[in-house]
C-alpha cells in the first residue's frame, strides 16, 4: 500500500488542472513538432547548427536521477544544531522540516527560524545567537523588539535610530544619519540601566525611508512630553483628535512597564486621574479634566467596540496597538460608578512568551522537574497546579509549561477569560458568560472530554462546577493544568475542598493518585539599578543577618529609599522576579498522601494539612532559602529579602 501525499488534494487538483488546461494543446504541439523535424533529422550534419527560425530536433534521453546538491541546506544545519545543542527534539525538528516543505508547495515560504520562533519552541534570542554563531546563510528572525525596551521611544526618534539586533555586546541599528559619539555613548549608558552591556555600535546600511517608517509606527510622546501633550489637549477651546494622544498614552505605559492602565472618570470631581500598575505598585501618572476623561473614554470605547451612550453596564472589549512594529493586545474592561464610569486597560503583547529557564532563571531544579514533566505530557491521569496571589505570573508559568510541551504531537485544549496570548498548535476557547451563550469553565471541561484531548489547560479554578470537572478530567486519564488563588503551597489543599461539599472523598481519592506538581510563586521586584548601592553584611542589622543567613564578609544590594528619576523615586525597577515554593508527589507518597487526606476530610482537621510536606515521597521546595541566594547574588534587596522572609515564616508554609 503507497502511502498518502503529504498534501493529496492540492497534488491531485494541479494534475487535473494541467491536464484540463494544456492537456491537448500539448499533445497536438508535439505531434506537430515531429512532423517538422523527423524528415530533417537524417541529413543534419553532426555537429551543425540549426537555421534561424528552424525548429531545433527533440532529442530523446533516459531520465536522468537529479543529485542533491552536495552539503546540507541551511535549514538543515539550522535544525541539526538545534538539536545537537539540547534546545530542540528530534521530533520537533522533523516536524518543523516538514512545515517548511509544505509551506514551499503552497507557495508561502517560511524559515525555519521563524517557524521554531512562532511555534514556541526556542525563543528568538537563542535563534539569533545560534545562526549569528555558525554564519548559516539564511534570514534572520525579527528579534529587535526585545530590544526597544531598552531606550524611550521619544529618544530613538530624536536620534532616529532603528535597533535590529544584539550580539556579543555588538548593537547593530539602521540610522537616518551617522551617530555623533556623544549620542552612540547615550544609547550604551541607557542599555547599561536596564542591565545590558554593549561595546559598539555597528550602522547597518538600509534604506533611509524604511528606517523613516519603521520609527514613525509608534508614538513617540512620552515622559514629561506626554504630560504636556495631554495639558494641550485640556486647555483646548476645540479638541482636535485624541487618536495621537491615546497612542502616546499607551506608548508611555508600555515603556514604564506598565501592565495595566487606570482612568477613573467623575463629573463631580476637579480632575480625573490616570494611573499605572508597575510591579506591585499603583502608580499616579497625570491628571486631566472631566471633559478630557469623557473624550478618552469614548474614544476607548469606539476603538474597542463599545456601545459609547451605555454609561450604565458592563462592558468588555478589546483592540490593538502598534508598538514599535508589533502588535499590544488592549483589553478594556468598563465598570459603572456613581460618579460615571471606571476603565481599566490591560497590555498584553501576544508575540512574547517567556521559557521556563527565562521564568525560573534561578532555580534549576524547577526547570529541570517542570521542562520533564512537560516533554512527558502524554502520560495520563495528572494534574499541576500554579497557586499566588492575582498578577503573579500564574498564566504566564503555565503557558510556558505548554509551549514546552511536544505539541505537534498532541491535542491541547485551553480556555481562558479572555485568551490573552495566542499559542501555536493550540485549541482556544474564548469563555463567554453570557446568558444566551453559557459557554463557563465547567461547561468547556465537560465539553472537552468529546474532543479526543491529551491535554486541558483552564486558566483558573473558581467554583465547585469547575472542581468537578477538572478531577473527572483526571480520573478519565488526561492532563489537566490551571491556576488557583491561594496563600501557600500546602493552602491548596484545603482551599480545593472550600469548594466541594459533597463526595469529599471521592475528591480526596482523585488529588492523592492524580496530582503530580503544585507551585506557589510571587514576583518580587528587584531594585533599581541606577540608585541602589552594595553593601558587606557586617554592616547590617543584627536580626537581618540573622534572618539572611550570610557571611560577615558577603556584599549585598542595598535600597535607596529616596530613588531617583529613573525609578520614579520608589527605589525599585521595572523588573520583577519569580520566587517559587513548589511541591512534587512522587509514587511512592499516593497511599500515604490519601491516607492523610481522607483522615482530614472524615475529621474535619484542617490543621493538620501542614503534616502533608512531612510524608515520605514527597519533594518540598520552601521559599525562604531561594530568598537568600537571591539576596547574595544581588538580585533582590536585602530590604525585600528580610521582609519577605518573615512574611513567609509569620504565614507559614
């Protein structure tokens, strides 16, 4: 039996529209072409050349075999050292070759570093590196928008400069004009704030209006200019278009590292206030009038698609914004006040995920269990569970365990309200909650055991419905992975079964042979790099060196309580760090961990749930210790180490 064509309907329907098309005509060709030639053929001296316009003799020859060209392409070697590096399986690298067979029959070229990029398989600064590296002939992946980040837009406008890439200290960019040196010294100091190093500037030649259009995609008011801007606007007798002034808004809060925007607008009040969520903090950013909040927000709500006269429901909607060249998801959510109406924009960029080595980039051995776990997602019947606190990263740990996964090879299906970010090779469902639509989690759940999954990925577990489902998911041999709200690894437990009342024990019985993982993490923020300081140990208080554990002669980073401009005068960075505790239950702990768990579902001992990390078989990973090495490594503050470190022993596990 032949084996099916890689692409058999296409294949089939070129044949017939060849033959249908210049079938005949073909055939009619060449019999004619014969006539002409064959009485010619005997008496044309060998080696003559034929009269112009006379139709050259057809020579018959057996069909030669066509020989590869000798060495491998690019994009075998590409996929070959990905894999002989670790950072690719065998399997995804001949299914990424056969995407890229598929893409030339159909006419849409695609590389394979673009395609290893998109489907989440190796992140794009590890592409670059590796082709930059081996010198491989083939075009490179769009990385510069990791790179903008790095410098305010208004300042790569003033200089017009385009960033294209980083490597080995190098930063190549495409210019309008040759940098002075004292503007290619401001660019590397910028760098240098946000932590990165670079040693020269190389201007790559591109045309100039490219460049042009390339800097003029993002708005470029921002700081103390969009403050002005958005005073302009107020002052105005006849307001022209706010389109500008909401782009460099939104430009402004991306580059404050900003992931939500606040607009509260009053009728009864002087001015309405806008505010952005950086790290764990709300921070106040400018004060406009009513009238200008009101034009904002209708202007928000038409680019959302919002009904802009309903002051009184709730609404919810999306649109995109360019950044740089690539697109920032913007959810709007609209919530009714007394005054008027509240608006809360979230930012979300859909092209940036990050791995589970970038996640954990401290803590080896989260990666090393979590990258096994999910490379082993076909194997049936577990759950793992990401628990904190709301914005701390819980989605975005999941995410990257599911890009880990070999996803060409299994069915995955995710809910999420709302999806925020777009994953390769994944089924995504929207949950709608809408009375005419009932679409909730416990609805997909039970929906998505007909859809033949390996996996099933719910963003959260809120309700007892949803519970339910997830444990029958188990049960029935799938993965199953989502996200809870709750204040330590071991509050898991009890906070699973707040939600279930009736057939605890069935609910006891499914955890202790299901669940394989449980991580509680909290992003810490990490101290500005441009006003903190270092300093030995031996000069701190005598409870923090207790509560640090570090030698005399250890230099930590110190906090500037005053800050500087570059952090706004709070002291800390637009960064923030994940700093996990986490659980595995090996097969040797099942019996023994539902055991315990019936005894405390039976007895109603809630107190006892602590005793869980003490079974044999059971890994437990406490927080406090990743504290300490972060401090001595300078990654947080001793400050937000000692503080953290109590909290962690007041609350418990």
């Amino acid at each position: 039996m032949t084996s099916e064509p890689l692409l058999p309907d296409m294949k089939r329907a070129r044949r017939t529209g060849r033959w249908k098309i210049f079938g005949r005509s073909l055939i009619a060709s060449a019999l004619t072409r014969a006539r002409r030639t064959k009485p010619n053929a005997s008496h044309q001296p060998e080696g003559s050349s034929h009269d112009v316009g006379q139709e050259p003799q057809i020579v018959r020859q057996a069909p030669v075999a066509v020989q590869p060209p000798p060495g491998k392409s690019p994009t075998t070697e590409f996929l070959d050292a990905l894999v002989g590096t670790q950072q690719l399986s065998a399997g995804r690298a001949d299914y990424i070759s056969s995407i890229v067979k598929e893409h030339q029959l159909r006419g849409r070229p695609a590389t394979a570093a673009e395609l290893v990029i998109h489907f989440g398989f190796v992140p794009a600064r590890a592409v670059l590196d590796l082709i930059q590296s081996m010198g491989l002939q083939m075009p490179l992946p769009a990385d510069a928008a990791a790179l903008y980040s790095l410098w305010p837009a208004s300042l790569l406008a003033q200089l017009r400069v385009k960033p294209i890439r980083l490597h080995n200290g190098t930063l190549y960019i495409a210019a309008v004009r040759p940098l002075l040196p004292f503007e290619e010294a401001l660019l590397i100091d910028r760098a240098r704030a946000g932590d990165v190093v670079i040693t020269q500037i190389v201007q790559e030649p591109q045309e100039t209006v490219a460049t042009l259009a390339a800097i003029n995609t993002t708005a470029h008011t921002t700081g103390q200019q969009l403050t002005d801007l958005l005073a302009r606007h107020d002052i105005a007798a006849t307001p022209d278009a706010l389109g500008p002034a909401l782009d460099s808004l939104l430009t402004d809060a991306l580059e404050n590292g900003a992931s939500d925007i606040h607009i509260e607008v009053h009728d009864n009040l002087a001015e309405t206030r806008i505010e952005y969520r950086v790290a764990n903090g709300l921070n106040h950013r400018a004060s406009v009038s009513p009238q200008l909040g009101r034009r904002l927000a209708v202007l928000i709500r038409e680019r959302a698609g919002i009904d802009t006269s309903n002051l009184e429901a709730l609404f919810d909607g999306d649109f995109r914004f360019r950044y740089h060249g690539r697109p920032i998801d913007i959810r709007v959510a609209i919530l009714p006040t007394h005054a008027q109406q509240k608006l809360t924009l979230r930012l979300s960029d859909p092209s940036a995920f990050q791995s589970l080595p970038a996640i954990f980039e401290h803590f080896p051995e989260f990666v090393k269990r979590l990258e096994h776990d999910s490379a082993k997602a076909s194997r049936r019947g577990s759950m793992g569970i990401v628990t904190g606190a709301t914005n701390q990263g819980k989605s975005t740990t999941l995410r990257a365990f599911v890009m880990n996964m070999p996803r060409h090879a299994l069915r995955v299906l995710e809910a999420g309200e709302p999806i925020e970010v777009k994953t390769p090779l994944t089924t995504q469902t929207h949950i709608n909650r809408h009375a005419d639509v009932g679409l909730t989690f416990d609805a997909f759940l039970r929906a998505a055991l007909r859809h033949d999954p390996d996996v099933v990925f719910a963003q959260e577990l809120r309700d007892e419905e949803t519970i339910r489902a997830a444990l029958r998911i188990v049960e029935t041999g799938h993965m199953f992975l989502s996200s809870l709200h709750a204040d330590s690894v071991v509050d898991t437990f009890p906070r699973l079964f707040s939600f279930i009342h009736a057939s605890r024990a069935e609910a006891a019985f499914v955890l202790s042979r299901g669940l394989s993982w449980i991580i509680h993490q909290v992003l810490i923020s990490t101290p500005c790099r441009a006003c903190s300081t270092t300093v030995p140990t031996s000069q701190l208080p005598e409870d923090a060196r207790t509560t640090l554990g570090l030698e005399d002669d250890v230099e930590v980073v110190s906090l500037n309580p005053a800050g500087c401009p570059e952090c706004r005068y709070q002291g800390y960075g637009k960064q923030r760090t994940v700093v996990p505790a986490g659980i595995w239950i090996n097969a040797s702990a099942r019996q023994a961990l539902h055991q315990h768990l019936s005894r405390i579902v039976a007895d109603g001992h809630f107190a006892d749930y602590d005793q869980i990390l003490a079974i044999p078989g059971i890994d437990y990973f406490p927080r406090g210790p990743h504290l300490q090495t972060l401090a001595e490594r300078h990654v947080i503050a001793w400050q937000t180490a000692v503080h953290e470190i109590n909290w962690e022993a007041n609350r418990g596990h």
